[in-house]
C-alpha cells in the first residue's frame, strides 16, 4: 500500500536556508519565518520545486519513501 504527499522546496530570500513543506501549505498563501535567519517572507514567491514523496507502506510500517516530479 502507498501513501503519497506533494513538497514544495522553498528557499529563503534572506539567508539562502532551503525548507520542504507540503504543498497545501502554499496554497494558502501564508507566510513562513526561517528557523535560521527568523526573516518572515511569502513561500509561494520562493518556491524552487515540486517533488512527489511515495512511501511504502508494510503492515503499520513506513518500508521505504522515494520521490517523483510534478509537473
């Protein structure tokens, strides 16, 4: 059995710091704050990419997470 969940990787305007955080969180257009630089900034303006993360799921257990592009 699979469990899917799309990342966005965005990378902060101030410092550089690069974060994932899943994509919904940009579609509602809130603000992140780095947890290296505490700079506050839009995460949908500093999106780099898109990955899909697939994890296996055996039993009650993760057994492995790989990862595709979105378009």
């Amino acid at each position: 059995m699979d469990a899917w969940l799309e990342v966005a990787i965005l990378k902060c305007p101030n410092c550089g710091n690069l974060l994932a955080e899943p994509v919904w969180f940009l579609e509602l257009e809130q603000d992140i704050t780095c947890s290296v630089c505490r700079k506050t900034w839009q995460a949908s303006r500093n999106l780099l990419d898109k990955v899909m993360l697939r994890f296996e799921i055996e039993g009650k257990k993760v057994k492995s997470v790989s990862f595709s592009r979105t378009a």
